[in-house]
C-alpha cells in the first residue's frame, strides 16, 4: 500500500513540480533538466508526504492494538 500510495502522489505532484521548475530556470535552460529536476522534487515531495500519513497510520495502527489488548486483559481478570 505505501508504495502505491507514493506512485499515485508522485503522478500527482509531477505535474505543478515540473511547472514550477519551469517557472523558476532560465529561458535558455535544457527542457530535460527541467524535466528531471521537476522529477526530482516531485519524488522527494511524494516521499515526505507519504512519510508523514504512514506515520500517522502506524501511530493510530499502535493505539488501537493497544486498546484492544487492555480489553482482552479486563476481560481474562473478570473470569
């Protein structure tokens, strides 16, 4: 799933990255440098993204597990 996740933020971000690296280069610039280093941002910009849900993720992942085994051990004393 994470790596879906990236592929399908990195499509996203691809785009306004390439855009916005056009934007900011020089008019005489190679196009494939542009291209590349739109790229570039976009995976970097898809990986901190994803990083940062996956953490979410795992964090509330952690909390229910820990919940549920708090209710397995109420239930084991009550018996």
């Amino acid at each position: 799933m994470g790596w879906l996740f990236w592929a399908v933020l990195f499509v996203i971000l691809l785009g306004p990255c390439i855009y916005g690296t056009w934007k900011i280069t020089y008019g005489g610039t190679f196009p494939l440098l542009r291209i590349g280093t739109g790229a570039v941002g976009a995976a970097m910009g898809a990986g901190l993204i994803s990083m940062a849900v996956n953490g979410v993720l795992q964090h509330r992942y952690k909390k229910q597990r820990i919940a549920e085994r708090k209710k397995v051990k109420k239930r084991k004393q009550r018996a």
